[in-house]
C-alpha cells in the first residue's frame, strides 16, 4: 500500500493504492477544502506534490496555471494515489471550522432525560433474590423496570459481575441504554448535528449542565454525487446500492464530526448517548435510509414527516452503546427540519406578531407567521452562500473572508481567525455585493463595471477591478500562501443573483398568500449556517430580502436550524413542541406557481 | 449426501452424511418419539432399516433384543446415517399431538391489539402531499403517527406504491409492523406456547375472534444437552456457543410447531404477527439468549423476572413481517411464567378463598392464595408425568395409554385416538399407580409384589405381573405393531415416588409456611401439559397430593400454563394482569430448607 507523507506536518499514512488523494487527506484529518465534494469543479482543493508521481492535471484549467502544475500542484480530488508520495497540504490543521454557539432566542433548558448514574448495588444473596434489571432498577429509585435492548440484557449478568455490581447505568428516560463500569462523575453527552446540503454542523454538549463543549463542521460528502437535493436523489434512485452509498457518505460524516468534537473536549465517543439532527427532509430521509424517490418528482411526498427516535447504530454510526438517534421532524418534501428548529429556537410559531423567518442555504426556506398561524415555502436558492458555486467560496472557516467593507474611504477585508485570506465565505459574500453597489461598480441588472467604467464611478477601488480568465472580477485579496488570488467574479455574481432572487421571491409570494405586505412584518429572523452573523443591511442592500421590510425589523440569527436541534437534543419537551411545530405549519407550494416565477423574475435584479 | 426413504409414507430426503438418524426424522415430519431428548436413554425411537448400511446396536442393551437389532431394528438416536437407507418408522404420521383446548376458567376476551386492516388509501396529489406514513395514519383513521420500525420505514415509498395504495396494514396495538397485499377478508393469527423443560405445546389462534385453530407439540429438543433445568444450564454455561445452541434449538422447535399448526389451518406463516410463550424462568432465559447461569447456583437470581415484548426475528424466529415475540413474566429462578400464566388462567391470585395451583410438569410448580396473599415455589420433580425416566413413558399423543382401570373386575386400558398402544403418558401413569395400589400390588413404600405374592393380593390382576429384564413389571399392553410390550416397571414407580414426593412435600412446607392445613384449603387446582385431565382421585390416592385435602376440592384444569399464555396472547390487558401477578406473588425457597427435606421423605411413600 503507497505511503503518503504529509506536510508541514510530517504526518504518515498508508492508503491502498487507487485511492482519491482528497479522500486520503481527509481520512488522515488534513483540512483540505473542496466545497464542489470533491468533483473538481471548485479548485479549493490544491496541494503540493513533494515527491511522488502522478499523472499530468488534466480538468478544470482555470484552477492551476501551467507553471504550477510544473512546480507540483495539483487538486487533490483529481488525482488518485498510485504510489508513494510527499503532499505539502498547507497549514491546514490550524484550520477551524466556525459555527456559531452563542445563539440567542429560547434558553436550553436540559431535562437530563439522558444521564449515566453511578450505582453501588447491594450483592444478591438468599435474603435478597432480586433479578439483575430489577436490582438496577430499584438502585436507580424507579417503581417499574426501565426498558432495555434484548441485545443489552443478553450480556446483564455477565456485566453486573465483571464490575462486582459497581456500575454506572446510563439512562434515557426510562430506557437502560448501557451498564458501564463505574465512574462517579461521569457523564452523558450528546450531539446536535445540522446536515445541511452543502455543510454539516456538529457541537457537542454535556446533557447535564446543556454546555457546548466543542464544535466542528464538514462539508457534506454527499456533494460529490450532486450539490443540490434533486440531483443527490436522483443518484439514490440509481438503487439500494446508491442510496446506501450515500447513507454511508453522511453517516461516516457525522462520524468525522463525532470524533472531533470529542477530541477537542478530551472525551470519548462513548460518552456519547444521543445525537439529534436537523436538516432538510432530503438529508433525513438520506440518511435514516428512506427512499427519498417520491420527493424529488410532482406532487412530492416524503415517506415521513415526523421525528425519529431509533438508534444511532441502526443508521450504522457509532457512539456510546445504545445511543440513541433523533431526527427533527419535516414539514414537506421542501420544508425541512431545520425551518421546525429554526421556528423551535426563536419561539417564532407561539408569536403573536407578522414575523418572519428566512434560513438561507442551498435551498431557501421560508416561514412566515401571521394572524395566528404559521406557513413555509421553499425555493431552490443554490448553495452559493455555503461557499460552493463561488470560484473563491469556502466554508466559514479560518482564513475565511467574512465581512468585506470600505472603511475612512479604503477597502479592507477581514477574515476568520484573522488567517491569511484563503476563500470568501457567506457572509463575505453578501458584504462584497452590498459594497460593489453601494460603489456603483455593479449596476442593477449585475453587470460589474470594467475597470475603465469603474475609474469613473468610484475611482478608489477601480484598480480592484482585474480581468482574469473568466473575464471581469472584483479582487478581494492578493495571492499568498501558494493559494491564488480572491476574486469575486461576473459569473460568481450571477450564482449569487440566482441564490438571493429565489429567497426574495419565496419571501413576496408568501407574504401574498396570506395578504401582507412587506411593510407589516415586525420581526425578520435571517438565518444561516454562517460563521458570523450576517449583516441585515447587507441583506436588504443586495435584495436578498424584497423591498419594504424595514431595515430595523431585521436581525441576524446565525445557525437557527442547529440552535432549535441543540434545543430538541437537550429537553424531550423541545421534542414535542418541534412534533407539534411540524403538525401545525402550513405548507405553500411555489412550484408551478406563475406568481413565483415572475417574483423570481423581478428579484433577480438588484435594488437601485 | 445419503439419500433416505421413510416407510410407509415413501417419503425422500437428502442428508448430509454424518447425520443423526433421529434428526433425520424429526426434520421430514416423521413422528418418532424420543422422550429423552435423543440421549439413547429412553428406548422410544425404535425404527427398522429395511435396507441399506448400519453398524450393530451399541449401547441400551434393554431397548432391543439381540433378535430384534438382527430384524434391522434400531433406536434411531444412535445412528448415524452415512450412505442411502431405507428406514421404517411405522404409522407415525398418523400420530397427532393431544393439548386440551377446552380450557376452563377465564374466557379470553380479544382486545384485537393485532390486526390486519385493508386499506384503499387516495393516491397523492399537489391538493394532498400527506406523506407516506401519514396516509397510513389518516386511513387507520388515527390522531396520532403509528410506530413504525426504521427497517419497514425503508420500504414503506416502494411498497405504497407496488401495491397502488391498496394495502393492508398490520397493527400491534399502535405500532405498524406490515405493510401487504390488499385483501379484504385478512386475518391475524397468533400462536401461544408453553415452553416446558420436557414438552413444547402451542395453539394457533385466530386473533380477531379468539378462535383456536390448531395445535401441536414437541418434545423439547433441548433435552438432548439434559432433561431437567440445571443439568441444561450447565450445558449453557460452556459459553456463548452453548447458549446459542440451545437458543437455536427451542427456536427450532417454536418454528416446527409454528409451520405445523398453520399447516392444519391452511394458513401461512406469515400471517402469524404475535407469539406468546409461557414457560419456567430458565426455558425463558434460553429463548431470550440471557445467561442463566445464575438461576442454578445459589442465591438463584435470573437476568429478568418481568415479561418481555420483544421482535421475533430478534430471537431468530421467522413469522409474519415484524412479528412480536411475548414472554409471559416470571416470580422467581424456579417459578416462571407458567405458573403466573396458571394463576392468571384461573383467576387465583383474586380468590378470597385458600386455594392451591400445583402444576405438574419437570420441575412441580406450587402456589398458594390464602389471606389475600400469594405464594409460591418449586421442586424438582422430575419429567416422570412427561412420558420422560419412564420406561414405557411418552407425552401424550396417538396411542398412549391416557386411562388405567378395572371395570367389572377386569384391567382395562383406554388410549388417546383409540388406537393401538404405544405408550403411557402422565395420566395413565398416575391411574396405574393408583389401580396398584388398589388393588394392594403396590404397598406404602412403592414395592411392587412379584407374581406369587400377588396371587394372594389380587388374584384378577395377578397374571399380568411379569418379570423382565429389570426385574418385577406390571404389564400394561401386549407386544404389537414392532413395538414390545408396555409395562411399568419397579424403577419406572421408584421415579414416580420421586416425583410425586416433591410435589406433595412443596404443597406440605407451602402450607406450613403460612401457617395452613391441608383441610383449608377449599380448591386444588391440578394442572399440567396432559393430554386429557388427571383423575383427581387417582391424585389423591398415589399421594401426589398430601393427606387431608378434601376429595372434593381437588379439580383436574389441564394445561393452565398454556390457558393463562393463550389469555396473555389475546389480551394487553391479562399482560398488565400477569405483570401484577409476577411482582405481587411472593415466593419462597425451600432449597436448604430442613423440613423439606423431611417433607420429602415422607411423602415419597404412598398413602395406607
């Protein structure tokens, strides 16, 4: 098997040749980026051959220039590991991903319905012949036995002894998930996971006291087979094989996440009992191993709405023994879990005002509330604001481009961790748009002005504008650090036209279902698995919300979706209300709808 | 792979060479009796090798006279088959199981918790984007998702739509455990089982009207690896291989008779959705896979006491699509649900009065109700009733002798279907007994006169006393049909003394124990998997009850373990009731109590 040394780290690996290179860096925890999943269409992925042979860069041309290609570098994904090599992957360990932890909205408040208890059970003897579950149970204080896996009591006995009947019993509700030896202060921790399209997020929480102990993110491996939803069921209807294929993408993703955070808190997976996810109800169904088939295809049905309690196991993934695995329920084929955590963590849908609630990712989601009730839609906004389809997009991670401005008359970026600039993540993205038309160098229909044009209409960032091979762009950061420049192009510009037209036109034909206008809304939550906060006033600037909102009714809420899971992971009544939430919410269906597309129409132009 | 040919029925089948010839039987269907498990003990497997290679009988030198095993006669457990025969196993296939169905007591009243519900589901549309499980829920006309299993939720899309939304669903309780085939006119079934150490009985019923279908009976296979609880616990605790096979053999055995009874019904297997097995705390334990190693050793704790709801595919068994598999809760290591099952049958644990349940099976099963209060405890008795230790023994099926007497002065025998005799199950066993001592062949202390002495006792009876070549028999039955003559010998009423000693010594120390004579006790339930009621009179006169017991109080309820298992299976209700029984009762351990021990001496003599 070829030998694979990384560097600076000096890291070895052995992979059984054939392997994808990207596939390689990753299994060996180097943070290459590839927002495309690795289909070399996005160029983040680049590397520096050492030593070693690979074949010629072939594909994707625009990514390296002849020269570097000569000097070694090539994009992981395209090459495949054939014998030994040397990979200069960059200072990519020190890389963090960025998920917002501080959320506001509803406090968690734990119901420590998972716990581990520490037991020192009295010995049987002929005066005391309890049974073995009955001897945990009346240790751990209960009137009735706790319910248990016939796996788990098959290996009671021998359990109960090995540890002389000191043991921890770990609980969920009134569930015995696992015995373990004893521990007195131990604990029960668990994870809360946003599977976005585009990006997972994963933080990791001790169940007793709700504090966040660690997060980490990925970008879904899923993409590779397709970087929105129809596409990616379109793969699964391939047959059992693919739609297990892409269980197991996601599966082994979550389990990335899970041995992160636990690395970075100094804990063991097995500490962990319960994993709560929220995502679209195309990630849900991917991966609890639905047939997601009739979603993607008129009139869209998802095998199932609600929320899943099963075992982490089931879907293939492991944690401590027996945890558990929930899923947040769905409201439509289009309207996901994450729009029930978004509304859970913000208590938008018990609000007595016009509120509403835009979460913004590869697909746009949208809920409104409104005289007492509450509707959702969802529009397919592309996953331009999760770095992809972006020529220099990223993932909000260090290095990452994240506000973008002109400060006493001079353009400055600033980046994630303060890194060098190594991509431009969303909220970068919507900052760099509101700038170049706030400048006047991109006019109302998208067109950014030449470099001539622009010396006329805001001279001290017309030196900004380049040409490169793909034709007119915005410079935002010089080369370094064997990365090329960043650079907001036309046609970058174009996908973020698509991305912000479809949200605002979801939002209008929603307000107009229910007979509002932009002006009645008293509360615009915008959310988004952003690695800062979005700025409102970059939001209404580029139309990414329609005219007439007004400006202080809008707030940023960061990851709302992974806010209202972190809540359904914490309290089983949270769990409830998202079922309650699901149950209650009206779903509109654009597509078909004549209105949309002409909404769609109109808000693909920026405001003058 | 050896080819063999049964007769009569010509029946084929291919073995692998090295095959255990009783194996080879019992897999084609063909009746051959082996009361010991296939030991070589009993001598019951007799079958005659029309053609094809043998070695010579070895071993159980009683079972087959030198001319006999020169005819081609052998005992089917001691082969093995290793090149083509030809074997006669004589009318077996004629030979029908006997389970008394007409239980007394309480009358099952069907909750109908199981059933299978046609459903003609509108197909969906944009006007109705219910998702797939939902449609399910709104056709059952529920408020409320049913439970479904991840693995039925994986195929729910594609079955939905195979069948065109014309299904039918298969609900346990609020769980959707199958999704099939439209037909209007479907039925759950359900089968109950008493699991006993020496015999396994089930009953198929019809689960919306309460109706048994069929019944059949084997002798447990696992009595190969010992015939009583702790000689088989032993077995398991070579380790986990062990365990399994004992595991998979009384699965075996559930299977064998789940096709049997659903082949007399014309019914399929899997419309079989629910399985309730009662049976004592080891024989559930070796279904479930616990370790029962703990129950033989002192202080006799078993992994779990409660009742078990659990998947039959979990154990191995295979049955309709998701089929729960329930085992009725135990009270103690040595008193199971059987007993809870024939407490619940009755009604006892409700009675004002002081009334007594002895089940008579391999190990006697004793419970008292008296003063609002229930007790109960074991003995090991022994498989004498079962047809097993008894040299003419067999369960109660086709041909055996069910009923000794003298009528008009003259020795009668009545058999089960009327045919020919083949053996002597536990109710002729115990009228035997009684007629001997009748008619004063048998004295107090179990000795059988020799034919001189009984010339004096008993002139009428005198000539069917023989000697054989264990010493002084009493004939029964004249040698016919291949088979020798049936007679029950001095050893054959040394077993008996033991058996039903322990039995009379359990009721004697329950008593005592709260404080109770034999002359309380206003109604004696005598139970056991017979295949027709046991004389109480013959109970009372060979002292398998003690003295003072009023005749009239004693009363024969057959197999109550399977009448209180058939309530559990047709009932959520009796489950709950049966769940009080097992933690309400309390049990007493007579194990190293010093007036058992006395008890027990006395009471293996037979009443004056």
């Amino acid at each position: 098997m070829p030998l694979i040394t990384f560097q600076p780290s000096g890291k070895k690996t052995n992979v059984p040749a054939g392997t994808n290179l990207l596939d390689a860096c990753h299994r060996a925890g180097m943070g290459v980026p590839a927002s495309c999943g690795g289909k070399g269409l996005c160029g983040k992925c680049r590397v520096r051959i050492v030593s070693g042979k690979v074949p010629p860069h072939v594909g994707y041309e625009q990514a390296l220039s002849p020269s570097e290609a000569a000097a070694g570098w090539r994009l992981a994904c395209l090459v495949s590991v054939e014998s030994d090599l040397v990979v200069d992957v960059g200072e990519t360990s020190a890389i963090r991903s960025v998920i917002l932890t501080d959320f506001g909205g509803v406090r968690p408040e734990p119901d420590h319905e998972v716990k581990s208890v520490p037991l020192e059970l009295p010995k049987p003897s002929l005066a005391d012949q309890t049974c073995d579950i009955g001897r945990i149970m009346r240790g751990l204080g209960l009137e009735e036995y706790p319910r248990c896996a016939l796996a788990l009591m098959q290996q009671l006995a021998r359990k109960l002894r090995e540890h002389d009947f000191r043991i921890n019993a770990v609980l969920f509700g009134n569930e015995l998930l696992a015995v373990e030896k004893f521990r007195p202060e131990s604990r029960a921790l668990g994870l809360a996971v946003d599977i976005g399209t585009t990006t997972v997020a994963g933080l990791l929480f001790d169940l007793q006291s709700g504090q966040a102990l660690a997060v980490a993110s990925r970008t879904n491996p899923q993409a590779v087979h397709g970087d929105d939803v129809v596409t990616r069921i379109d793969y699964a209807n391939r047959g059992d094989e693919a739609r297990k294929k892409l269980q197991g993408l996601i599966v082994g993703a979550l389990g990335e996440i899970l041995a992160e955070t636990c690395a970075s808190a100094s804990a063991e997976t097995g500490e962990v009992f319960f994993i709560a996810v929220g995502g679209n109800t195309t990630m849900h169904h991917l991966l609890l191993g639905l047939e997601p088939v009739n979603i993607a295809a008129s009139p869209y049905i998802p095998v199932a709405k609600r929320g899943w309690l099963t075992r982490a196991s089931h879907v293939g993934l492991r944690a401590g023994e027996g945890a558990r695995l929930y899923t947040v329920p769905n409201i439509s084929a289009y309207v996901g879990g994450d729009i029930v955590a978004g509304l859970l963590a913000y208590d938008l849908h018990n609000c007595d005002e016009t509120v509403l609630l835009v979460d913004v990712g590869t697909n746009g989601e949208i809920a409104l509330r409104a005289d007492g009730a509450t509707y959702a839609c969802s529009t397919a906004a592309g996953p331009a604001f999760e770095g992809a389809r972006i020529s220099c997009g990223m993932r909000a991670a260090t290095g990452a481009i994240s506000v973008v401005g002109k400060r006493d008359g001079k353009f400055f970026i600033e980046t994630i961790d303060d890194a060098p600039a190594r991509g431009l993540c969303g909220t970068g993205l919507l900052d760099a748009v509101a700038l170049l038309l706030d400048c006047g160098l991109l006019d109302e229909t998208g067109y950014l002005l030449d470099r001539d044009e622009a010396k006329d209409a805001c001279p001290e960032l017309a030196e900004r504008i380049i040409e490169d091979k793909t034709g007119t762009a915005f410079l935002l950061a010089e080369k370094s650090n064997g990365h090329p420049h960043l650079a907001l192009t036309q046609k970058d510009i174009r996908e973020f036209q698509l991305a912000k037209g479809a949200v605002a036109a979801g939002v209008r034909v929603l307000l107009e279902t229910v007979g509002k206008n932009t002006s009645d809304l008293t509360r615009v939550c915008l959310a988004g698995g952003f690695g800062s906060y979005l700025k409102p006033a970059s939001a209404l600037r580029t139309g990414l919300l329609p005219q007439g909102i007004k400006p202080g009714a809008v707030e940023a809420v960061g990851n709302s979706a992974l806010a209202g899971t972190r809540l359904c992971l914490l309290s089983g009544r949270m769990r409830d209300e998202a079922e309650r939430i699901a149950r209650e919410v009206k779903y509109i269906e654009l597509s078909g709808q004549l209105s949309f597309q002409e909404a769609f129409t109109d808000e693909m132009e920026f405001p003058v």
